[in-house]
C-alpha cells in the first residue's frame, strides 16, 4: 500500500513539474523561516532571566582590533571601562566587572588536612568580582552576608555544587564560611582565601 502510494506521489510529480518544484521551494522556504525564527527567540531567551533586575541588564563585550582586523571577541570588561561608561552615560547607574581568575578560568588551590597535609583543588570558571556583583545579579546565598561577602579581595563565593564537590554532603553551609583556601598559580604568588558565603 505504502509502495502505491509512492508511486502516486511520483506519477503525479513527473506529470506536474513546475508546480511540484514550486510546492517543494515553498515548502523548503517556510522550513527554513521557522528554523531562523526558532533560534532566533531561543537565543533571545537563552539569557538567564531568574535574576531580578535581568530587564536592566546588558552585557559589555570587547573587541581587540589588530591593523583594523578583529583578533579577539570577550566579554571580560576592565573595571576602567565600567568608571568611564558610567560618566559618560548617566543612565548607567551600576556596573559590575568579571574577569577570570586564569588565562582559561581555572584555578588550583589547596586546603590544609587534619593531619597537616595539603589537600590539593582545581575550580573551573573562577572569576574576580566587585562587591556591586551582588546588588546587580540575584544570587540566592545559602550561607554568608550579601552585604560583605565580596568586600575584600581575599573573600570567596563558592557554589552550592563546588562546597558538595569539596566538602562532600554538608548539612549546615554556616560551618564552611571562614575557611581558607590557598590559590596557588604559576603566574601569581600564593595567596590565602576565605570562604565569605555559599550561593
């Protein structure tokens, strides 16, 4: 039956050329606008929108000209352009700059054991951050005051899923807030963290 009706469909595409080329360009047409819509609203969409403020929030990217060809796209934004957009346009009321802690965003750490031992880390994406980072973005903190958790540069926020990945399954994450890490990097000499809240 299925055979039958193939061989319809064939007959009556032979016999009708031109409308069947025109009923296929259409069809490949209207295919093609709804997959160009669809990942369009899908990437429109694809911000993370549970932050509060999310309407009034926009990201700031870089672009790295060499002899008038682009070399580099980020948005890693220097804390100087933040000062600078915001004088000059005063409807910039905040702004927040984050630039990762390595070239790739990883960095290695170490916690002190029980028997005095190091126990050595590795993060991926770890990034600077101002205190202004956590009045702009919604960040639901399980442990820790959002008001002086980022107020020195020496404070960590760590995720909920980093303090299980480091600590393993923890009740109360009040207990993890003053514990220090040591950063250790090739680049940078070693320097001592304290665990300020968990999100």
């Amino acid at each position: 039956m299925v055979r039958s009706f193939l061989l319809i469909s064939y007959r009556n595409l032979i016999a009708n050329k031109g409308a069947s080329l025109l009923n296929l360009l259409c069809l490949a047409l209207a295919m093609g606008t709804c997959l160009f819509i669809f990942n369009y609203v899908y990437h429109e969409l694809s911000y993370e929108a549970f932050h509060e403020k999310s309407a009034q929030l926009y990201r700031v990217e870089s672009e790295t000209l060499i002899n008038r060809d682009l070399t580099e796209k980020s948005a890693y934004t220097p804390p100087e352009l933040v000062l600078k957009l915001q004088q000059d346009y005063p409807e910039i009321t905040q702004g927040t700059p984050l630039f990762p802690y390595s070239e790739n965003g990883n960095a290695f750490y170490s916690m002190p054991r029980t028997d005095g031992s190091l126990r050595p880390l590795f993060m991926e994406q770890v990034y600077f951050a101002q205190p202004s980072f956590l009045e702009l973005f919604s960040l639901n903190l399980l442990a820790g005051d959002a008001e002086t958790a980022l107020a020195q540069g020496n404070h960590l926020l760590i995720s909920e899923s980093t303090a299980q990945d480091i600590f393993g399954k923890v009740p109360d994450y009040d207990k993890l807030v003053g514990r220090e890490m040591t950063a250790t990097n090739l680049d940078l000499k070693e320097q001592v963290y304290s665990i300020t809240g968990v999100y």
